[in-house]
C-alpha cells in the first residue's frame, strides 16, 4: 500500500550485529549498577541516621565514616582507601570534627602523620551506623529476598577476594 512503511523482522544474523546503544552499555554494566546499588545503600543508611537522631551526617560524610577503623586511621590512609584527595579528606575530617564524632591526633610513630579517632559521640554514631545498616540490609532482603541478598553479599566477597587475589599475583 503506498504511504505504508512494512515492518520487517530482523533475522539472526542482523541482530548479531546491531549493537547495544551507548546509553544502554553505560548505564547497565555491572560497574553502573554497583554504584547505584551502592549510592541507593548509602542514601537509605543516611536516612536511617537521621531517624536515630544523627541528623547532621550528610551522604557525603559516609566515605569518611566507611573509611575510619573504629582505633583511628590516618587521614593519608583515608583518602587512599575512599579514592579521594588528601585535602578533600581533611575537609571531611574538618566537617566531622567540627560536629563532634572525630578528633584528629598526631601519629605517635610518625608526629607529621595525623590519625582520626572517633569520639564518645563519635562511637555513639558508630552503633548508629550498625543498626543502620541493619535496617537498610532488611529493606532490601524484603525488596529481592533474603537468600538473594545473602547469595549477592556472598557473590560480592567472592569477586573482592578475587580481584584481592589477582592483585597480588600481578
């Protein structure tokens, strides 16, 4: 019929070809989906802060509180292990200070090092974090199930242990 266009069913072989769209492979690879599935995590264990009456944490102050071991960690070290700047660090370090949950001390075996150390306060938000995390895991074993998102903590300590393995042979 003139004016009609006919629809036509790709074969095998030109759908092999045809490839994904650009916006399709960026924003599913397994590397775009870790981090929104991280960025949703850390969001919801903001929010469940907030409700335990930590309301001055920000999203942004979670590197800081991923990266600080419970004894104190270097601030070096911090922005090693959060991929950031020594001096976007010290601002974090700067902001949690102020707040009250750290306070930064000389390395006693390096006096130009600094060590972050938690406070009273800031161990208080610790356990806040904990049970955070808690409530934020719960969310999501109700969203997918709970063998599914033990099955996808498992497949993700495989793949870090992994990767930590190559690491080390390289």
């Amino acid at each position: 019929m003139p004016g009609r266009h006919r629809l036509t069913t790709p074969t095998p072989a030109s759908a092999r070809n045809k490839r994904p769209s650009i916006d399709h492979v960026r924003h599913e690879h397994l590397g775009w989906l870790l981090g929104r599935a991280d960025l949703l995590f850390a969001e919801s264990v903001t929010r469940a802060m907030h409700a335990h009456g930590f309301t001055g944490v920000r999203l942004v102050h979670i590197a800081l509180i991923r990266n600080v071991d419970e004894a104190g960690t270097r601030i070096g070290d911090i922005a090693k292990r959060a991929g950031m700047t020594k001096q976007a660090t010290g601002q974090l370090v700067n902001e949690f200070t102020e707040l009250g949950f750290i306070t930064v001390v000389p390395d006693p075996s390096d006096r130009r090092a600094k060590i972050a150390k938690y406070t009273a306060k800031g161990r208080r938000l610790l356990n806040a974090i904990v049970a955070s995390i808690e409530e934020t895991e719960a969310a999501f074993a109700a969203a997918i199930g709970a063998r599914e998102t033990e099955r996808l903590k498992a497949l993700l300590t495989e793949l870090l242990a992994a990767s930590a393995s190559a690491a080390t042979t390289s």
